[in-house]
C-alpha cells in the first residue's frame, strides 16, 4: 500500500469515528509536504503500518504500554499539584500496547530528520548512544520524574529557555483560533469543569494547531481570571491509529487515562479524558517544546539523554515487562537502533516523495479528496 492510498482510507477510517474538520485536514496534507520532519509527525498511521513490515525482528520484542507516536517535539512542561515546573512526554493520542523498541526507533527516526534539517548538531549514532543510554538507566534504575527543581539543573536552563513570554504566548494563541457559533454541549462541559471557578462569561473559539491531530475538533475556552487571561483546551478523542493499521474495525478504545495513570510521572492536574474530550490547561509554562524555541546555547547529549529516560518512566508502568524487555535488549546488535533507525527513515522519505508529488498534482480539486 501506497502512502496516498493509506492516508485515503485512514482518514475514511477517522472519519467514521469523530467529526473531521475538512479544512485543518486539507492545512495537514499541505504540512506533510512541506518538510519531512513535519510529515512524520503528521503520519502515524502510516509508522504503524511500517514498522511491522520494517522491523521485523523488533517486532518480536515484548509487547508494553507505549506512547506509540513519539518524536523530539511530544516533550514540554507543566505543572504538577504542587505547582513545580515538570518536564517529560507532552501527548499520549496513539498510546497503545507495541514492542517496546517503537518508541525508541521513532524517537531517534524524528530526531534524524530533525538534524538533517540543521535543527539538531549531533549525528545519528550520537543521539542513538544517548537514548539508549538513558534508556537503560531508567529501566534499571526504576524510573524518576523530570521535576525542574532542586535537580535536573542543566534541563531546567533549557527549560525555561522555552518559557515563553505570557504577551507573546497569547500573541500567539490569538493567532491560532477563529470564532464559532457553537460546540458540542458535552465540550463546553469539559471546558468548564477544568475552570477554577465558574465564569459569568468565557470566550469559546475553534483552535488549529499540532500537527498529527489536525483534522479533529478542539476548542478553546479563554477568560479573565482575577488580573489576567487563563485558557482551557478540549480536542477530540480517539482510539490510536495503531488500531487502524492492525485491521481493528470493532472494540476500539483509548489507552489515554490507562498510560498516564501508571507512567513513573508528576501527573498534569489539568491534563484529563472527559469523555469524547482530552482536556488540558493552556500557559505559557504548560505546553510543547518546539526544538525552535531551545536555547543556542544548550548540551544535546544531555536532552536526548532525558528524552530516554523519560520513554523508560512511560514503560516502567508496565512493571511486569521490565525484566523481559532488559533480556530481549541483551540479545541486539550493538548497533541495532542505529540500524532500524536507517531502515525506517528510508521508507518514510520515500513516502514523503511521494507524497509531494502528489501535492503537485495540476488539479486541486483532485488533492482536497485524496
């Protein structure tokens, strides 16, 4: 299968189960062109299909609770119950039980593309050597969170490297919704259990943004709150597309809750499923990280390092695979993510040619209905 012909009946899939808005999904096919990088992030679905087929030996490995769509910009910060700064995975829409080494592979594989894109300054074995080196360090070690307090010292420098500038932040949240007349009753629940109080009067607003989500519905709730202008998000909920790719018509569910509930982790207070809704807080402190906004001035070794551990608090929920997981590694080559990593970022730049050649094509009407 083609990757035209998978993102037809993917999103013939998608359709079926949420409401689709047509013009993000069309803004989405116009991201996957543009950049292989973006087109990654913008293709889950097709990683699902690939990697079974890629990485037939990995394919092999025990089977754990994984984040599914991993990549170096599904990290950011929040903040916890106690209202320290945390740092660690950002989103969890395709959670779904894989061979623990996807998230690994996938990680790197973004971070590939991201360094060819003079993003990133290391080289593919160097960041492979550091993700697993964290890795490994998590998984024997138990797992700890990413609190950017008292420790983590240098994550913290890069972290608030990112904290963005609250006129600037809502600058930008501006740009990014349009009015609606209406939203789903259900989403205006959800949005407003997530107030602090109850509001006399909130703005609801369409929201774009993110890149493998776009299609799907998300509002925005914003109101002034004792002296300044706070946010709350809903987007839709689906099952992964994990689910697609393995032929899975009936049953379907979110792994959402399930992941972040057992993840070694600082839980977000904000972040929850509310029903058809994944609900979170937008600030200027709780949101994604873009490798953009990371300081010049920043240790790479280090972030890749983190990013690793923090795939190990993700796993290290599913306790009873750990020892499993440690024996499969032990029987690798040395040098087997490099490898995967290669053989993975090959297909996908060849999806993506194909992709922009398509894009090209000399009749619009034809791309909007893929």
């Amino acid at each position: 299968m083609k990757i035209v012909r998978a993102t037809r009946e993917f999103e013939d899939w998608l359709a079926k189960s949420i409401k689709v808005e047509l013009d993000d999904l069309q803004k989405k096919h116009e991201y996957m062109a543009s950049d292989a990088f973006l087109f990654l992030r913008a293709t889950y679905y097709r990683w699902a299909q690939l990697f079974t087929q890629n990485c037939k030996e990995l394919k092999k490995a025990p089977q754990i609770l994984s984040v599914g769509d991993l990549h170096v910009e599904n990290f950011g910060t929040w903040r916890d119950s106690e209202g320290r700064l945390v740092w660690g995975v950002n989103d969890f829409d395709e959670a779904y039980p894989l061979p623990f080494a996807n998230d690994l592979v996938r990680l790197a594989t973004s971070a590939y593309l991201a360094e060819t894109d003079a993003r990133l300054a290391l080289n593919l074995s160097e960041i492979c050597a550091e993700i697993l080196h964290g890795y490994e360090h998590g998984l024997n070690h138990g797992g700890k969170p990413f609190v950017l307090a008292e420790s983590n010292i240098e994550l913290r420098a890069m972290a608030f490297g990112v904290l963005r500038n609250p006129t600037h932040f809502w600058q930008r949240l501006d740009t990014q919704i349009s009015p609606v007349q209406s939203a789903p009753t259900d989403a205006i629940r959800a949005l407003e259990r997530q107030f602090p109080e109850k509001f006399a009067s909130y703005r609801v607003a369409k929201r774009r943004a993110g890149i493998g989500s776009l299609g799907r519905q998300r509002f925005v709730a914003i109101a002034e709150y004792r002296g300044g202008r706070i946010a709350r998000e809903v987007k839709s909920s689906l099952p992964s597309a994990a689910f697609w790719a393995d032929g899975t018509t009936h049953g379907a569910t979110s792994f959402y809750e399930q992941i972040i509930d057992h993840a070694i982790r600082c839980p977000d207070p904000y972040l929850k499923a509310r029903g058809k809704w994944i609900a979170r807080r937008l600030a200027p402190d709780c949101s994604r990280v873009e490798l953009s906004e990371l300081p010049q001035a920043r240790d790479e070794r280090l972030l890749f390092n983190s990013m690793g551990r923090e795939i190990a608090n993700v796993h290290n929920g599913s306790k009873a695979k750990i020892a499993s997981i440690s024996k499969f590694m032990s029987t690798l080559k040395r040098n087997w993510l490099v490898e995967a990593v290669e053989e993975m970022k090959d297909s996908v730049l060849d999806d993506w040619r194909h992709w922009r050649a398509y894009m090209a094509l000399p009749h619009p009407s034809e791309k909007k209905q893929i």
